[in-house]
C-alpha cells in the first residue's frame, strides 16, 4: 500500500464503524448461541413440531 494510503486510513475515524458493525454482529451472535444452548429440551421439541402440525383449514379465495 502507498504510504498516502497507509497515513489515510490510520487517520481516518471512518474505519470505526466497519468494527464497530462487526463488534455488534458477534455481540448478537453470541447471545442466540448461549440462548439456545440454554434452551430446555421440551421447548426444542415443541418448536420442531411447529412445521408438521395441521393448519385450520382457511377457504382459499
């Protein structure tokens, strides 16, 4: 990298966002994989079951 770029980028307050988005996606990341690793397994089984149980029959129009 050219040194105009290098001195650019070590100023440049810009670069706090890209990780501050990537501090905040492990942050969230984090959270879901403890929160399911927590979860009780009747509450596993019951949100398995979500997709095989039977709809009420809605008239289609």
């Amino acid at each position: 990298m050219s040194r105009f770029a290098s001195e650019f980028f070590e100023q440049s307050p810009v670069l706090l966002y890209p990780l501050l988005a990537l501090g905040l996606f492990f942050t969230v990341f984090l959270i879901v994989i403890i929160r399911v690793m927590r979860m009780k397994t009747s509450e596993v089984d019951e949100y398995a079951r979500i997709p095989l149980e039977e709809e009420s029959e809605v008239p289609h129009e």
